[in-house]
C-alpha cells in the first residue's frame, strides 16, 4: 500500500517510469495439435464439443499471452458456452419461423406487422448481445488471479456499434474515424481490473491521420476498377459482346475480387493505425498508460500472407498464421508502468460482482478485440 | 494412496482468494492433503484435502491452477510434475484430448482423418442430410412456406390477373392434364394467374405445389405449347422438391463453416461462405436443366410438342434479346446452350 500510493502520478519522473512489453509464447507446432482435435472432435461430436474446443483455444492464447512474467487466464467452460449457444440458436430460429406461422394460420394483419417489426426488434437486441458478449469475454479473462470486468451499458452499445457503423457507411467512410473513437471508447474504455478503470479517449485528430491514407487508397483503387466493372456488365448486356457468357461472368467476378483485395487492404492499414492512436490514449487507473506500435505495412503484410497461406494450405497453415498473429500483435503492445508494477499489482484485490455472476452470463455475441 | 512415492515438491507462486499479491511457494502432497508453503519462509500459506481440490486441464504448456477450497490459487509451469502428481495420489491420467493434442508423428494420422472427414461430410452427408430433412420435412412446412411466400408477394409485386376468363380456363383445364400424370395427381397443384409488374413474363413454383403464371407470360407465347411447356417446367421443380432441398443445403452447408470451422480466421470464413455461394448458383443450374428434362419428357407424355419450353425461350430471346440485364444473372437465363439442350433431349424422348 505504502509503495503504491508513494508512486508519481502519470506524467512525474520519468526515472520511476519503465516499460512492460506483452508476449506470446505459443508456439505453432503445439497449437496445431489443439486445433486439428479441437476440428476432429467438433465433427465427431456433431459441432456439440465446438463449445470445449472454444475454451481450449482460448485458454492456449490467454494462457501463452504475458505480461511481465505472469500470463492471462481463460475461465469459462464448455457447458456454460454450449447453453449460450443454444439458446441464440432457438432464438433465431423462432425469429425466422415466426412470421410463416401468422401467415399459415391467416394472420396476415399480425404477418404484415411482425415482418414490419421483427428486424427492428432484432436490431434493437444487438446492442444488448454485444453489452453481455463483451462482459462476458471480460469477467471470464483473469490476470495473476484477478479477473477483468466490463461496465459498458446499453447506449454505449447501441452507439459504438449501430450509429457509429451507419454513419460510416452513409458517408461513405468520412466518419468511420468517428465510428472508430466511439467503438474503442465503448470496448476499451469500460474495461476495468480489480476495481481499477481503463480510460480510453482516442482523439478525433490522431485517428484521422491515420484514415487518410487507406481512404486515398480506396479512392484510387476503387473508382476506376468501379467503371471497369459497370462498363463490363454494360457491354456485356449490351447485345454486342460476342464472347461467350461465362468469359463475361469470369471478368465481372475478377473485378469484383480486386474490389475486395483493395477494401480488405485499406481496411487492415486503418485497423492497425487506429489500434495504435486507441492503446496510445488508454490509461489504467489514472497512472499506468498503454501503448501500441504496430506497423502499419508490417501488420498488413502479416495478415495477407497469413490468409493466403491458409487458402493455399486448405487451412492446415492456420495454426500457424494465429500464432504469427498473436505474437506480433502482442510484441507491439505494451503498457508503461510508473512505479514498481509488483508492489502495484500486490495490492490489487478482486472487487464486485464479477466473479460468480459470470455462471448466470451468457457468451452472447462473441467479438475479439 | 497412503504410500509417498519420493516426495514431490512443485514450485510457483501462490495468490491469496480474490488477490493479485503473489508469493514464491511451493506446492506439496502427502497422505492426501495438499499444501502451499512459502519459498522461503516455509510458512504454510494453504492447506486442503486433495480431493477438495480443483485442477486445471493441460492446455500446452500454459501455467496450471490449483484452486484451494479456500479460494486461493496455487500456479505453477511445471505441467508435467503436475500430472505425475495427479497420477500418482489421484489415479488420474493426463487429460485424454491433451494427449491426442500433443506434437507427435501421430498428428499427421489426424490431419488424413480431418481431411477425409471433410471431404466426405461434403460430398456424402450433406446430400444425405438434404434427403433426410426433406423426407421428414411435414407437407405442412412446404403448405407454410408456400403461402407466406404467396401473399407477401401479392402485397409488394403481383396483382389480380386481367387474363380472359376463356383463356384461364383453357389453360388451367391442359394444366390438369398435365398434372394428372404426375405422381402426386391434379390435386397436388394450384394454377395461380397474377399480373406481374416488375417481374415481367415469368412462372415460378412454390415448395407447396402452388405455381404462378404471369399474364405477360401468357401473351408473349404465341401457342399453348409454349405455356405448357414452362408449367411443365415448374412442375418438375415441384415434383423434385427443389425449393426446399436449396433451402436445406445452404443452412447445411452454413452450419458446418461455422461449427467445423471454429478458428479459421474472419478472411477464409469469408471466402468459404463467397465459395459456398457460388457453389450453389451452380447447384440451382442443375435443377434448372433437370426441371428442362422433366418438361420434355412431361410434355411428350401428354402427348403435346416436348420442346414446347424451348420455343417460349426463343420467343423471349426475340422479344428482350440480350439486352434484358434482368436475364444476365437471373435464374432463368435463356441461354442458346439451354434451348439446345432441350432440343436435344426432345429429339431423344421422341425417338424413343
């Protein structure tokens, strides 16, 4: 306590200030075997172990992810995945089935209306099933015997991950660095360890230097292939085309391709730099601040030549290309301590209801961070 | 039980219940108890039966958790100590799934199995799996889907038909024949007339029996034939039960990407659901040419022209060409190859 509460606030000597770097220790060979009984067993048992499997990749991750010597834990288990599961399962399919039986039974007042109402129902769950996924993935990780928690609420949901997403896409990207502040706010921002806070206010300029440069590149990569594909489609609807139909189908579908390798290769350079400015402004309790240095080209380049050795590999490079993942990721991050992290983290004790309340959780909707 | 085995001895570190303090400790076991002693004080930090202790799995090699009654964590690297401890004063084994996980000639024995696994759970238990859910489908989900699907569209796109009266009755009563000699008998379809708006000449099949038939079609034919020859056509989907064995296989093949596929990673996830969907625009051309076969052979049977079909196809070449950008990508493409194909059979039933 004493040596806690001696230490500098952020921002005071740098001479008691040192960096904590994370890590992964997993190796490929190792998590290969996980996954390859993890896919066997799912099929055997008819996707019911799927749950277990879950918990056994996490705990594999979790388990290998460190920082200053100590690794994070994954709690949850398989029985307590497969309930959740099931009940989003019935759920969605009552949601489906639901308006066929006003119609069968000529309700079509009632059928006319459901189908009015149903999605909006549905959309207006989402933010609700993103909240307890998110409490959930929290209250079930824990660090040197303390587990994380989540406060984030319904609103803070509803906006991170239904108005923000919207306005991006209405404006055709111009504000998705708003969308982007909003949703790390919400996820990062409301996370919290043994009663101490994580803060997280990404600010809007930081975020869009790093929006402009994947934003040119769509700009220029999208508009021309864009009318190359129409003028395509047109001149092949046009009745002057003498190639043959599939040649035609073949074109339009390769556009098509270089329209997503250029939205997935922005989108990776946003993410990335978006990662970075949201961990540069994420604080622990007031003292300790995270940090992030991925790069922007090096992680991009991981992340594609992970995907194409997966496709080339019909999967088996998977294992692999996690690991590979995880441990960059990992290696980029790192949270700037001031004082003695030990004698920090000695006085840390588990508070409120996070432990037990996890068993009347539900995964609900399972988003990685 | 009772008789120790040279004394084991687990270092780590303990956490008291609830807490981030960490102690280097050591973790020993003697005539069923458990305890947690400080490294170097020995001070006794917890204590417990063995029995009312709860392990962790092996997972790797990530560190193991030995949870006190009292809520206190013993954590240790030392897995393989662990297990040998748990052999030895509980009469456990390792973990069976950790020792199929472990890095090991015999993984490559997995991979083959996962591999044949696949293939065959595409190849043989999915269209297995179709027919089982279709078999055991009740006529009352196919009656369901049938009208729901009917009266949403005649509230958005269909209207009343304006055909003559004479000209409904003239087809509808060749329709019957038609449907006589089919299996299910007349009674297992319902003509519908409806003005089609935006969809323009077309006929479709419902899972239920029910078919539509657009007044635009029926005046764009110059003959019967023709008519008779496209309701043939949507018969034979009917009587293949197309509709609902489309429907079963793409929620069959959905399942399996996402429960097989566990990790995979969000880019190839993509691109198997992109791949399944291609995959089943050429599933749905399949039915089509066997709905082409079907109306031949229908159509011959009744005693009418078997490329009845064919010649309302070059009608609508004539009338939209190629030009119609709804025919491009429709399900229905009127394509030379087709009209060929359905020639061809034609020529084969009636040298039969």
């Amino acid at each position: 306590m004493n040596d806690a509460s001696r230490v500098i606030p952020a921002g005071g000597n740098p001479q008691d200030r040192h960096t904590e770097t994370f890590s992964f220790t997993g190796r490929a060979g190792e998590y290969f075997g996980i996954w390859i009984v993890n896919i066997l067993l799912t099929i055997v048992t008819l996707g019911i172990y799927s749950a277990w499997a879950k918990v056994r990749r996490q705990r594999y991750f979790y388990g290998n992810t460190e920082l200053a010597g100590r690794s994070f834990d994954y709690h949850a288990r398989g029985l307590q995945i497969l309930i959740g599961r099931i009940v989003v399962l019935v759920a969605l399919i009552i949601y489906a089935v639901l308006p066929y039986i006003f119609a069968y039974a000529n309700m079509f007042v009632i059928y006319t209306v459901a189908n009015l109402i149903l999605p909006f129902l549905l959309l207006a769950a989402m933010p609700w099933l993103i909240k307890r996924g998110l409490r959930f993935n929290a209250r079930v990780t824990s660090y040197r015997n303390v587990r994380l928690d989540f406060h984030g609420g319904y609103w803070g949901a509803f906006v991170a991950y239904l108005i923000g997403p919207f306005l991006a896409t209405l404006t055709l990207g111009i504000l998705a660095p708003l969308a982007s502040r909003w949703m790390w706010r919400y996820t990062l921002g409301n996370v919290s360890y043994g009663g101490r806070k994580v803060a997280c206010e990404p600010q809007l300029k930081a975020l869009y230097s790093q929006w402009w440069m994947p934003a040119l590149l769509v700009l220029l990569g999208v508009a021309p292939l864009t009318v190359l594909g129409l003028g395509l489609f047109g001149w092949a609807s046009s009745g002057l085309a003498t190639v043959n139909e599939n040649t035609v189908t073949t074109a339009v579908f390769l556009v098509f391709l270089a329209l997503m390798a250029i939205y997935g290769f922005a989108g990776l350079f946003y993410r990335a730099g978006v990662r970075n400015v949201a961990f540069n402004a994420a604080v622990f309790d007031g003292r300790h601040e995270f940090a992030s240095r991925l790069g922007r080209r090096r992680y991009t380049w991981i992340a594609i030549s992970n995907f194409l050795a997966t496709i080339f590999s019909l999967g088996f490079a998977r294992p692999w290309a996690a690991v590979r993942m995880a441990r960059y990721v990992a290696s980029a991050t790192a949270v700037t301590v001031s004082g003695s992290l030990d004698d920090y983290l000695n006085e840390v004790e588990q508070t409120g209801p996070a432990i037990g309340a996890e068993y009347m959780d539900m995964e609900g909707f399972d988003f990685g961070l | 039980m009772g008789s120790d085995r040279p004394r084991l001895v687990i270092s780590g570190q303990w956490h008291p219940p609830g807490s981030s303090r960490a102690e280097a400790a050591r973790f020993t076991s003697a005539d069923g108890v458990a305890t947690a002693k400080g490294a170097e004080g020995g001070e006794t930090l917890a204590e417990g039966a063995v029995s009312g202790l709860s392990v962790s799995n092996r997972v790797g090699r990530i560190p193991r958790r030995i949870t006190f009654a009292d809520g206190s964590v013993f954590e240790t690297d030392d897995n393989d100590a662990i297990d040998r401890w748990l052999k030895a004063h509980r009469g456990w084994r390792v973990g069976f799934v950790h020792g199929l996980e472990r890095f090991h000639p015999r993984l490559i024995l997995l991979v083959a199995v996962v591999a044949v696994l696949c293939v065959g759970l595409y190849r043989y238990a999915l269209p297995i799996a179709v027919e089982v859910a279709v078999a055991v489908t009740p006529p009352a989900a196919p009656r369901l889907m049938g009208q729901s699907a009917l009266a949403s569209l005649d509230q958005t796109v269909l209207a009343p038909s304006q055909l003559e009266g004479q000209r409904r009755q003239a087809i509808t009563s060749d329709f019957r024949t038609l449907a006589e000699l089919t299996p299910g008998g007349a009674d297992a379809f319902d003509l519908q007339f409806r003005r089609g708006g935006v969809i323009g000449p077309n006929a479709f099949a419902l899972p239920d029996g029910t078919i539509v038939l657009t007044d635009e079609l029926v005046r764009l034919a110059r003959d019967e034939d023709a008519v008779l020859g496209v309701l043939a056509h949507e018969i034979g989907h009917v009587v293949h039960k197309h509709s609902l064995r489309r429907l079963y296989r793409a929620a069959g093949i959905t399942t399996l990407i996402m429960f097989i596929g566990g990790d995979i990673g969000s880019g190839m996830e993509e691109v198997l659901v992109q791949g399944a969907g291609l995959m089943t625009l050429s599933y749905s051309r399949d039915q089509e040419s066997e709905a082409d076969r079907y109306s031949v052979e229908l159509m011959a049977k009744a005693g009418r022209e078997p490329a009845g079909l064919a010649r309302l196809f070059d009608v609508l070449r004539e009338n939209y060409g190629d030009d119609d950008r709804n025919d491009f990508f429709s399900t229905h493409p009127t394509t030379p190859d087709r009209i060929e194909d359905i020639r061809r059979h034609a020529a084969e039933v009636g040298a039969r």
